[in-house]
C-alpha cells in the first residue's frame, strides 16, 4: 500500500487467553426473553450498555460490565431469553448455551420474571434448572410498577427459589432491596485500575465478514454467537484477553452499514453502539472478507475509524479461502492498495479465523500502534526534520512569496497532532501538510495511527486545520 509494505508476518509465538474479569464477583441475569433483563443490566451498571427493545430475543451474546453497590464492586452478565423446553428460532441453542456459560462462572443469579404475564411455563422451566445449580438464586420480580403490581409479586414464591423481590427496573423502584440481597453473600474485591489495560482494541467491520470468529478465536473459546446470517451480533461486546503478559480489552461489535441502508429499530441501536466502541478504543482492527474483496462499505468502516482518531488494523480475513486460488492474495492487495490509498500507513495482518492461523498477530498489530499513538516527539527532533524536509521539497510560493515554516511542536498524542507555524497558513497547499505528516510517520514511526495536522499563523487567532 506504500514504498513499504505494512503486512505483519513472522511474529513469535505468545501466550493468548482469556481472564478473569478482574477477581470481581460475578452476577448473572437470566429468565425468559422480555422480562426486562437488558434493562435491569443498565440500571445495575448506570448507563444504557445493553441495547432494550420491546421484541423478543434482542440480547443474544453475553454482555459484561462492572457495578457497585454500598462499597462492594462485582461484574454482572446480562444474557439472551432461556426459552426452557420450547427451543425456537435459529439461535436458540446458542443463546441457551451462552447462558449455562454465564451461570457456570457466576458466583450468584438473577433470576427475572415478569409480574405484569405472571408466571409462564418458561419460567417454570428456567427455575427448575437454576434449582439445580450450587449458586444463590434471587428471583427478581420485574415490572413491578406501581404498589399494586408489587403485591403481585409473590406469586413468584412458588417456583421454589425463596422469596421474591419486587422491583421496576424501568423506573428504578426498590433496586436497592434486590441488590442489598444480591451483594449480601458475594466476596469482597477490589476493581481493576484502568491503567492495567494496555489497549482497548475495537473489532469492526461491515456484516458477516467474520469478526466474532476471530473474537471467538484470540479467546480460544466460543465466546460469541457465530452465524452466517448477518446482524447476529447487536450489542459490543467486551472480554478481557491477557496477551503475552499485557490485558487488552477486546470488543466485538455489530456489522455497520451506511446510515442509509441502516434499518430503524435493533440494527440501528447496534450501529451506534458499534461507532461508540470505536470512538473509545485505541485501535480499531477492520475486518475484510479477502476472498469476497475490498468493497465500499469496507472503505467507508476505515474511514470512520480513522476520522475518529483511533489505531487502524486491517484485517484480512479467509487467508485460508484466498491463498487456495493462484494468484488471489496478490490480487487482493493490489486492490486493497489502490482503494484504501487514505489509510495506506495502516498494517496489514492475513488471517483465517475460522482455522486460528495468524489471529495472535492482530493483537500484536494493535499493541504496536496503541504504543505508536503515544509516542511523544521532542520539539528538536520534530524541528530538525522540519528543515530537513524544506530543503528536499520546499513548499509552493505564494502570491510570489516564499511560503515559511517557521517551526513545529507536538501539541496531542493518542491521536498525535502536530502544529506548525508558517507565514501564510491557508495558502499551504494540502499535498504538503501530508507530505510533512508522511515524512514524521517515517522518521518517528507512527505506524498505522492517523496525525492530525494544524497550521497556524503569527496570529495564533488565525489557525487552519
């Protein structure tokens, strides 16, 4: 994609897993689908991280996140709708089999159930299971609007799990009884810093081109949902992955689309989540499907992380499919070359996450650029290659007057930007600012991290980004 090629290849052999989330106690919310569970989940962790739509079946994936109650922290698992013995519908297998897994790692569940249907051969069903298991067991008697549907909640009592506690996860009624019950037996722990996270590594990339597989694969476990029918991931996802010694918070997000062909209601939410997680990773990997090929909307993926200021890896996945046709990967990445000239700094990784080939070295990319994105230039240094690069191309005039670049200094890093002082900023040609952020990149190595560049001049009211 440039004088250089950016492919990664050859990296050592590391030590990749999943961990523990933090030493936290972990809480599982379960029950039939509707009964509120998304949106007990954002109540508990106090911001909306789960997307909460009226239709059935909304929450597929296991979704994690921290919360607090009284001094105590502990993880919660939000889970898709247990449909007991009545399995429908082309995920039900997996979603159940994402819920045995968070019940297996749980340390106490929630059990929610809708006081409004009262209680449904589902439920029956789900409170037989969880009869079964070691952990304490709360049933949660959600929808409890108002006094009178809170009386309703004893019905509850019969599904022989203990009393129930009556609440309304929607307005925040009596959420301090039910996790005063819930936080009563968990172990004390104390959080992780956010400073041990040495990368926030978004996944990204338009529908089905495999970045759950590859999530599924860097975990070596089946951590989400993999189908060929697109939209199969809604919510991001977030899994801690411990990478030769360093945690790196791994996001899985839903397939994004353009705006316009964006469908309203769950596809949407799941977009915008999916351009949250970008904004506040580090590095995003994009994801392409190699043997389909570089299309716009991949394009328009690497042009969103980029705007957004993020680490860009490109991820060419089905290396697998591709190198069993002659002669496909050369083509590939001359397209890829021709196409994504913007992001042409951006390394690019080979893999096949169906067979595990290669994806230890998407992590190891984004480390790289997430250390890159910190790099800090000294003032000297940046202004010695300034000249430099002057005299080898000096810049057009103007108006018959030399243009100037007096000097430069680093003012941001993560992403890094860069502001020069020149006699007459707006006439300074765009080819040159990238001229002068191509020759930073190759002097101090910014690799795959997009610069931002800002002229000003001696007015420093007068500046041009």
């Amino acid at each position: 994609m440039s004088e250089e090629t950016n492919t990664v290849t050859d990296l050592p052999q590391v030590d990749v897993r999943a961990v523990p989330r933090n030493t936290l106690p972990t809480v599982a919310i379960v029950g039939r689908p509707n009964v509120g569970k998304s949106t007990l989940f954002n109540r508990l962790v106090r911001r909306r991280q789960a997307i909460v739509r009226g239709e059935p079946g909304t929450t597929r994936d296991r979704n994690y996140a921290e919360a607090e109650w009284r001094g105590q922290p502990f993880s919660v698992i939000d889970t898709g709708g247990l449909l007991g013995e009545q399995l429908t519908g082309p995920f039900a297998d997996s979603v159940a089999e994402q819920v045995r897994q968070a019940v297996a790692e749980s340390d106490a569940i929630m059990l929610v159930v809708d006081v409004q249907t009262g209680a449904l051969p589902a439920d029956e069903d789900v409170a037989a299971l969880l009869r079964e298991v070691s952990q304490p067991v709360t049933v949660c008697a959600n929808k409890c609007d108002n006094d009178q549907l809170a009386a309703e909640a004893s019905q509850f009592f019969a599904l022989g799990l203990g009393d129930p506690v009556a609440v309304s996860a929607h307005h925040g009624r009596w959420i301090d009884d039910l996790l005063d019950r819930v936080t009563a037996d968990l172990a004390v722990a104390e959080p992780m810093e956010a400073d041990d996270v040495a990368c926030r590594l978004a996944i990204v990339g338009r529908p089905n081109v495999g970045k759950s597989s590859l999530v599924n694969a860097l975990l070596r476990d089946e951590r989400m949902i993999v189908s060929d029918v697109p939209g199969t991931t809604r919510d991001a996802v977030d899994t801690l992955l411990s990478f030769d010694g360093q945690r790196v918070s791994l996001v899985d997000t839903a397939g994004i689309r353009r705006p316009g062909r964006v469908a309203p209601g769950i596809e949407r939410a799941s977009v915008r989540r999916a351009g949250a997680a970008v904004r506040r990773a580090d590095v995003s990997a994009v994801v392409i499907d190699a043997h389909e090929g570089v299309t716009s909307q991949d394009l328009h993926v690497l042009g969103m992380a980029m705007d957004d200021g993020a680490g860009v890896v490109i991820v060419m996945n089905k290396a697998d499919l591709v190198d069993a046709e002659e002669g496909l990967r050369n083509s590939r990445e001359r397209q890829l070359a021709g196409r994504a000239r913007f992001v042409s700094w951006a390394p690019i990784v080979w893999i096949s996450a169906l067979t595990g080939d290669a994806v230890d070295s998407v992590v190891a990319a984004a480390l790289h650029v997430a250390e890159a994105r910190r790099t800090r230039v000294p003032t000297p240094r940046l202004n010695a290659m300034l000249r430099q690069a002057q005299v080898e191309r000096p810049p057009a005039t103007y108006r018959g007057k030399r243009i100037r670049f007096f000097y430069g200094v680093q003012t941001a890093e993560a992403p890094p930007a860069f502001t020069f002082f020149v006699n007459h900023p707006d006439a300074v040609h765009f080819s040159y600012e990238r001229y002068l952020m191509g020759r930073i990149r190759r002097t101090f190595g910014f690799e795959g991290t997009p610069l931002r560049c800002v002229l000003r001049g001696r007015d420093p009211d007068n500046p041009r980004e």
